[in-house]
C-alpha cells in the first residue's frame, strides 16, 4: 500500500532473520505458539487509517443509541442469558477487509465485530517483536490516541484491574492449556500479572466466586472472559461449580452478553459505506437476484464456523429456521501487501475498550491477519509463506 517502504521492507527481509524471530517468541513465551506469525507487518497509508476510523465511529453511533439494547435482545438464546449486564461491552473488536472501491482507492469493508475479547496482551508484544528485528520506518504506530506501549498497558489496567488488585481479576478460559491462543494468556500474565484459571478450577460460595492459588483462597471481583459459547458446546458433560449464568457478584469484562449483542446479529442494523448490505435471512420476501454476490453466514457461529461463499436459491429455501442466518454482500479482498511470491490479502481488527464512565469505546491497537486463501484464517492458508497473524503500523500525521 505504500511501494516505497514495502519495497525497501522487503529488499532488507531475510528469511534467517525472521526464522530467529520466530525462534525469540518460542523462547519468550515456550509451548505456547500455536498460529502462524506473517514474515512482515502491514504498513498502512494515513487515507485508509482515517477510512478506518471513521469505519468504527459509523458503527459505534449505532451501538450507543438508546433502543440499540432492545434491538440485539433476541440475539441472545434464552439458555444462554447471564445475569448483571452493564450497559455496554467493556471489549470491542472490529474486522476490515482491506479492498478497492470503485475510484480504485484503498477502502475497509466490515466483515465481522465481536463484544468479546482478542489478543490484546500479545498484540502489544508483538509490535514490539517486529521494531526489534524488522526495518519500520519512522512517523508510524501501531496505536492509536498518541498511545506509546506504556500508555496503551495503562488503558489495559485500568479496564481489567481497575483499582483493585490484579490477582482478583481472572482470565477465564476452558482448559487454557490447549487453546491456540494461549500465548496471549501468557502474556498477559507477563503484563498485567493476571492469573488464567480454568472454568472448572472456579469455585463458588453463594454469590461469591473463588480460586485457589498455593493453598490459599483468592476472591474473584472480575472475570476477564475468554470463553467461547461454541466452545462450551463441546463440552456437554464438563463438569463445574459454577456457570457462566449464574447469578454471582463479579465484574464481567467482557460481559457475555455482548458476546451475542455486538455480533453478525448487528449487522443487518448498520448503515455505512464501509459496512456491506447485510439481511436477517428470515425478514426478506425475496432473495437478492445476484445472489453469488453474497455470503450465508449463521448468526451464532464462531470463528468462521458454518459460513458458505457459494450458495443458490434452493440452499436458502432448504434452511428451516432462517431466523438463525445473515445473507451478506461479499466484499473482495484485494491483495495489497505484495511479498516476494506475489499478492497478499488483508484483513485489519480494530480493538477497542469501553471504559465504564465514559460514553463511547475507545480505539487502542489492531490486530492483522494476512492470507492468500479463500478466507481469512488458518485453515485457509496451510503450506503458504507470508501470511498469518501479524500487526499494522498506521501513518501518522
């Protein structure tokens, strides 16, 4: 997106140095690497930072409304609803492919949001990773709101901590030992010092939630969620004294609710160039005619789980409950990070925290996935260089 910089990037790239490079986070954080980390970050050019921006701003006006609440009710199951729900999500994350419009300038085009949590340890680590052993040009940052690495921890303490003590708040997961992601729990424990604890390691009296640390008893104040509704779901005969519905005195962040409310559910609810025409399948009296111009997604889903590209009339007429899927207008990823066997696409989450007495959420970093796949994600890219999980470094000015 910016030739001048990506071909020096790439003329100083050696495939040595990013083999230790890889090698330095196994050695950092051992047994924790599960994903592929990309050869390269993305350099993003101050036109499409602002497109970005103003992206997240068009959907936040939406999520701020007063009925948005009452709009996004029926998107949580009724077996699913947790108690105590605040008014917002305290985590916001927001997914951007990285396109052309119709001028042939770069664009976002929303492809998913989540009132859930991301990697928000690692992306901090991980810049960092990248100005340690790769050319990045000055006059560029991977946050946002003039944020330096210490300033972007301190939003992270205060949304997660807050002023309490961080071993009363918890990163909640299920068997957090095998989840690909774990590296982020491990740095997160490196940068805040909050302990992962395995929903079956919680333990409850009345209202009050508890783990136990080296014999001794540590109340819980917040749970830092990182469970996956779907995840739970594999899971039928998981045993625990507690769940995730119960009515307890702790401090969601993020609530599950918004797991379900800021979703593909909101959506069909959004209006913006840099949003495509999404529709609950089950409130339309006819299918789009062009209908290869667009993707079945099922709202309750997770992670790309259940998401058809190709889909024909007789699919949609073939789904019985059609209140549980989103017809949405593809977008075309443009492959705009070229690397040294070709074109790479590109997709950009926005990660926001929504402090409690403030009204609108915050932008703090982003995390970037490259892929020459179909989709977005691992499985599309097996056997691929240059892509995977990675982080944008935005122009500044």
């Amino acid at each position: 997106m910016l030739p001048e910089i990506r071909q020096r990037y790439n003329a100083a790239f050696s495939t040595e140095t990013y083999e230790v490079f890889v090698a330095q986070v196994k050695e950092d954080f051992p047994n924790t690497l599960e994903f592929r980390i990309a050869e390269t970050p993305v350099f993003v050019p101050k036109a499409l930072r602002d497109k970005l921006v103003q992206a997240g701003e068009d959907i936040v006006d939406v999520m701020v409304q007063p009925d948005f609440k009452a709009k996004t009710e029926r998107a949580i199951p009724s077996d699913q609803y947790v108690p105590n729900e605040p008014s917002h999500c305290a985590l916001l994350t927001l997914d951007f492919a990285v396109c052309k419009d119709e001028q042939g300038e770069f664009t976002p085009q929303l492809i998913e949001m989540q009132g859930f949590a991301t990697l928000y340890g690692f992306q901090a680590y991980i810049g960092e990773m990248y100005k340690r052993f790769f050319y990045i040009p000055t006059g560029f940052n991977q946050y946002f709101h003039g944020l330096d690495r210490e300033g972007y921890i301190a939003e992270l303490k205060r949304v997660f901590i807050g002023n309490g003590a961080a071993e009363n708040t918890i990163l909640l997961e299920i068997y957090p030992e095998i989840q690909k992601t774990r590296i982020d729990f491990a740095v997160t424990k490196d940068i805040l010092d909050i302990e992962t604890v395995c929903l079956t390691k919680v333990r409850k009296d009345g209202r009050q939630l508890y783990y136990e640390k080296v014999g001794r008893r540590i109340d819980i104040h917040r749970i830092y969620n990182r469970v996956i509704v779907d995840d739970l779901l594999h899971y039928p005969d998981l045993v625990t004294e507690f769940k995730l519905t119960d009515d307890v005195e702790v401090e969601w962040i993020a609530h599950p609710n918004w797991f379900f409310r800021a979703s593909k559910f909101t959506l069909p609810l959004l209006n913006s160039p840099y949003v495509p025409k999404s529709y609950f399948l089950h409130e339309l009296t006819e299918y789009p005619q062009d209908l290869e111009n667009y993707v079945l997604k099922p709202l309750f889903s997770f992670a790309g789980s259940g998401v058809k590209l190709h889909i024909s009339q007789e699919d949609l007429d073939g789904i019985p409950d059609k209140e549980n899927y989103l017809l949405q207008r593809k977008v075309n990823y443009e492959p705009v990070v070229e690397s040294p066997t070709g074109g790479v696409k590109v997709e950009i989450r926005l990660m926001y925290v929504w402090h409690p007495d403030e009204a609108r959420p915050k932008l703090l970093t982003n995390l970037t996935r490259m892929s020459r796949g179909e989709m977005i994600g691992v499985r599309f890219n097996k056997d691929f260089d240059w892509v995977g999980g990675n982080i944008c470094f935005f122009e500044q000015g």
